[in-house]
C-alpha cells in the first residue's frame, strides 16, 4: 500500500512578505506549531510514514524542524518546557525524511515531477501545507486512502465554494460514483466564473498513481506557464480513471491572510476548550 506522502514546500509565500523574506511560509506558526507540521501529522495519522520534502533556497529551516536539537534539548531537559517537543520527537521517530530542491518555480505539476527521485515507481500521496485540514473522525489523507483501497486511482480532494471563488482554484467536472465521490470528466484550472464546469474545487491533497510521472513529462506548460497538475491529471482521467473525493472536515487556506487568522482563531478556541 502507499508508504510515502510528498510535500511541495519550495514556493516563495509572496502573501505573507515580509515574514517569509528570510522564513519559509510552511514554519509559519499556526499557535505553536508549524504549518508544515499539521500536515505531516495528518501524513503519519494514515500511516504515512516516508515524508518527501521538496525544498528551495532559502528552506532550511524545514529540514532543521524535522531534526533533533541537541542544545535546546539539553537546555530544557528536565524542565516543564521538556513537554512541548513532546510531538515533533515522536514524529522524528517514526518518519523518515528526504529532501530534493525545486531550483525553479514552474508550478505544482513541475513540483510533483521533481519528486519523482524521492518517489520513485509506487503509488504516492500529497499535502500542500498551505491547505490546513480537519477531518471529521479521521483525518483527510487518511479518509482518502480508504477509497483508494477500493479503487486503486488517483484521488483528488474537493470542497464547494462559492461561484465568485471558482477562478482560485481548479475546478473538477463529473458525476457522482458514490456518497461524496465523483467520476473525473474534467478539470479546468482558475477558470472565469462563466466557464467553471461546476462549484467543485480541488484543494491541497492528493494520492497519485505513479504514471502520473510520465504524463507529467508529456503535459505543455498551461495556465501562466507552468505545469500544472490539473492539466497532466486531466489527461489521467480520459486514459483511465481518476476521483474526487468531497471530503468529512474543515480546511483553511493558510496561503491567505484571512484563512490563516481563521486557522489561529479556530485552533486557539479548541485549545481552549481542552484545557478548560
């Protein structure tokens, strides 16, 4: 079964200039935790446990979170604050982490490619960071994996938004298979809202077949130029079968401002509630 989940984390995070001039958007907190964090976490909750990084200049910081701090550790061994690295060691310790650079930015499908020498010729997932998801009972990838189990495609996730949003997203065409599932016909990446083929839109996670590689290689650049993976998956889906899956949970869009204070405030008010 799938083993490995990819993360393209090589973007600039322009939106949140200047913080992310020096610092990569993906460690931006969401209350103490990173961002990259929670998706990680969301990787290993579906057993997940070979984690592929795909970095840029400037990211470092990435591969030093997911590494043991033998100074601070010492410094607070044996002190209350001993507890707070309590997750990101168990998580240290029960995944593996590889790292490959995207030297140019050429879009998610170009991303993806790149990842193919963590990869390799096995069925993967994907989490953007950017996108912070709750599940509802379990988590997103986790929900994903169980139809993958079934039906052995690649699955993308989908949520409705509202017709003004369309031309942020890409956007899917289908018809239902079963409850919240739906059969790929089309995709359509940032349309105008004149001409999105529905209100079903993909966000930050995907599990993907391993042709996904070659298809990739023979897809043309498309919307601003860049390779996209709407594009190569549109492909998949006429030679074959791809889903979208209208997944159990909440999601933020912590590539914004708005939705990374909606994340902050959502995750605070729950932390709250736990303590209390």
């Amino acid at each position: 079964m799938i083993r490995k989940c990819l993360f393209p984390a090589a973007g600039y995070g322009t939106r949140f200039l200047p913080a992310t001039k020096a610092m990569p958007k993906e460690i931006l907190p969401i209350l103490n935790k990173p961002l990259i964090q929670y998706g990680v976490e969301e990787a290993l909750e579906a057993n997940l446990n070979h984690i592929a990084i795909i970095t840029g200049r400037g990211k470092r910081a990435l591969e030093d979170h997911f590494d043991i701090s033998y100074e601070l550790e010492h410094q607070i061994s044996g002190t209350s604050k001993e507890v707070h690295l309590s997750d990101i060691r168990q998580i240290i310790d029960q995944c593996t982490f590889s790292y490959t650079r995207q030297i140019e930015m050429k879009g998610l499908g170009h991303a993806i490619l790149v990842g193919e020498t963590l990869i390799g010729n096995e069925p993967f997932s994907v989490i953007l960071a950017d996108d912070l998801c709750v599940g509802e009972g379990t988590g997103v990838m986790s929900q994903m994996l169980k139809i993958y189990e079934k039906y052995r495609c690649s699955i993308l996730a989908i949520q409705e938004v509202d017709e003004s949003e369309v031309h942020k997203y890409g956007v899917i065409a289908g018809h239902q298979l079963d409850d919240g599932i739906y059969m790929v016909s089309d995709m359509v990446e940032k349309p105008d809202p004149a001409d999105a083929p529905s209100n079903l839109a993909i966000i930050g996670r995907y599990v993907l077949t391993p042709d996904i590689f070659d298809i990739l290689r023979r897809t043309t650049p498309g919307k601003n130029g860049e390779l996209q993976i709407t594009d190569a998956l549109k492909t998949q889906a006429q030679e074959g079968m791809v889903l979208a899956y209208k997944f159990n949970g909440k999601r933020f869009d912590c590539g914004s401002v708005d939705g990374f204070v909606s994340a902050t405030n959502y995750f605070y008010e729950l932390s709250k509630n736990n303590s209390d």
